[in-house]
C-alpha cells in the first residue's frame, strides 16, 4: 500500500545523506554494471539485463550508485516480486472480479449493470467477464481494463475508476506515482506510463525513484524501506506521532498520517497537537499549515515539529527517536495473511543485508 507521495521536481536537486543522491558521477556505467554483476543473486534470469536497467535507472536519476544503494534496490525486487518483470499473483481473476463487485456496490452501480458490461465481447473474441477470470498477472488484468475502457460503450464512464490495479512491475510501484514523475523517463515508449511500469525498465525505473529519490536523514536503510511501503516519511512522521503520545492522553495510531487526507474534518494527530496549542504557541490553523508539510523533507523545519520534540525529549530525560517503523497492518486483496510495514521492511533489510555480503 502506498500512500499520496510528493513529485521529484525539486527534491532531486538535494543532496542526501543515507541511501543518497550525488550529482557528481563517480563510476562509470560500465564500472557500476560490475559491481551489480557481485550484487545481483547468482539464481536469476538475465542478470546482464536486470544490471543493466538498475545502472540505467541510477544514471537516469544521478542516483550514486554505491553498494549500499544497488543493494536498496535489489532488495526492493527480490522481496516484491522475486525478479519476476510482472509477476503472477495466485488467484487473481477471482480476485480482481470480487474487487470490481466490492467497489460497483460502494459506489452504487447495480450489479445486473456490472454483468451486462462484463458481458461484453472484446477485442479477443472473448467477453471481458471472461478474460478477467483467466488473468495470472496484474499486467493482463490492466491490459483488460485498458481494452475495456476503450472498447466498450461508457467505459471510461462507468468503470474507468473500477481498475483495480494500482500498483505493478518488479518493484510494485504505484503507477500514480509514476505518472506524476515521468518527466526523464529514459526510455522511448509507444504506451502509457502505466503500461511502462509492467515492463521491467519501466518498473525498476520508477521505483528505484520511488525508493531514493528524496532526501532523508534516517540513521538506517529500515525506515527507508517502511517509507516504500507505507509513504515518504512515514517513519518520520510515525516518530512524531509517538513523541506525540508522551504528551497526550490519547493514544495515537503510528501510521505516519498527520491530517486527515480527503476530509475537512481533523484527524486524531491533529486535534492532539492542537491539545498542544497553548505549550506550543500555536493556533488551530498554523498548525494544520505545518502538519500539511508531512510528506515534504521541510516538515522538519517546522515549529510543531520542533516543538513536540523538544517537549517530549523533556519528558523522556533523553532524546527520543526521530525515526520508528510505523505501525501499519498492509490491507490488500493479494493479502491473504497479517502482515505489517515493519514485517515488510524487516524483510528488505534482511534482503539488503545477504546482497552486501555477496558483494565483500
């Protein structure tokens, strides 16, 4: 699950100082093709052409490519999707149908309507209801819905926002995010971006921006790979939720959500700063200006997280952390078992690590 991420614009003209951007080439792409030949797991197919897209993806981006960074990347591969371009997904038809049913019923489309378009024959001959059942991997599934949505009477209309596919690739990358970052994108291409992020360039491509092309301070790769999944700076954010809860009675989730996102209405973390209005010398509506800045690295700069800091370190006699794993349970309908963001960037880290001691 990945949340609503800032653009790339102006952030790449930082630099960073844990999993970092440089600007300044420092290897060669034939130098850094080497060195992921020492990274990449010896079991994989193709490993010249996943070399070649990581390195391309680094040069396209002035990512540096060290050790550390490379590994980042293959870490993110290897525990999304096993180095599979477009992975498949173990009763997916089944799947995507109920996901269709689930969101036509939310938003009060008859069923019989369903049906009758899913009826319809498509480009192949087949109906999509028909198609749909048979898809292995979110690629074909997308491809469907393409067809259908150009295809069939009122598609765009009535089942363009039905797509359930909103993530994909070998990296599993959201395919808003990558449409909202495709300025650079290195490769000529007769599709969509969406359709790029299936194709293996397009997937390492954008998730390998996705993954570090902003700036941190985190004092370990985990909280990177917690972000991946859960958003930028949810680790920070989470952090602040928990120095937040030294200060409240109320116990707050950890999900790095500062404000309530599609809602006029405040969010649990914001009415509890605003409990804070008088020690933090703030009002109501400074402080929902600043706690806006969540996913931006400038939040920091801010007085509400200055502030919250400082009191709760005063609470704590010591400083406490600025970074935690978020406690986020993944909600999806490829998920079939509880599984949390820390699960999940407890395993790349694991991963990250077996790839650096393949390369001493």
């Amino acid at each position: 699950m990945i949340k609503k991420l800032p653009l790339l614009s102006f952030v790449l003209l930082q630099l960073a100082a844990c999993s970092q951007i440089s600007y300044v080439p420092t290897h060669t792409p034939a130098e850094t093709r080497t060195r992921l030949s020492h990274l990449l797991p010896s079991n994989i197919p193709d490993r010249t052409g996943w070399a070649d897209d990581i390195q391309t993806a680094f040069e396209a981006q002035s990512l540096d490519p060290t050790p550390d960074n490379l590994c980042s990347v293959i870490a993110i591969i290897e525990q999304e999707s096993n180095f599979q371009a477009d992975p498949q997904v173990p009763g997916l038809g089944r799947i995507a149908r109920e996901e269709i049913d689930r969101r036509a019923s939310k938003a009060h489309v008859p069923g019989f309507l369903v049906d009758a378009a899913l009826s319809l024959r498509s480009s192949t001959g087949t109906t999509y209801a028909q198609r749909i059942a048979k898809v292995r991997t979110e690629r074909e599934l997308s491809d469907v819905f393409d067809d259908f949505i150009a295809m069939a009477p009122l598609g765009q209309q009535l089942f363009g926002r039905f797509n359930p596919v909103h993530t994909g690739g070998p990296m599993q990358v959201a395919v808003a995010f990558a449409e909202q970052n495709a300025s650079g994108y290195p490769y000529s291409r007769s599709g969509t971006i969406r359709q790029a992020v299936f194709s293996r360039q397009g997937g390492v491509y954008f998730g390998t921006a996705h993954l570090l092309g902003y700036h941190t301070d985190y004092p370990k790769p985990i909280y990177r790979f917690a972000d991946y999944n859960a958003g930028h700076y949810a680790s920070r954010n989470a952090a602040f939720q928990a120095a937040l809860n030294r200060l409240v009675k109320v116990r707050l989730a950890l999900d790095g959500d500062l404000i309530n996102y599609g809602s006029t209405e405040p969010g649990q973390t914001e009415l509890a700063v605003r409990s804070l209005g008088s020690r933090l010398d703030m009002s109501n509506s400074a402080i929902y200006s600043e706690l806006r800045q969540g996913n931006e690295q400038g939040f920091e700069k801010t007085h509400v997280y200055k502030r919250v800091f400082e009191l709760a370190d005063q609470v704590a006699r010591q400083t406490v952390p600025r970074a935690i794993l978020p406690g986020i349970t993944l909600e999806s309908p490829k998920i079939t078992r509880h599984l949390t963001t820390a699960w999940f960037a407890q395993r790349v880290d694991e991963r990250r690590a077996r790839c650096m001691a393949r390369g001493q």
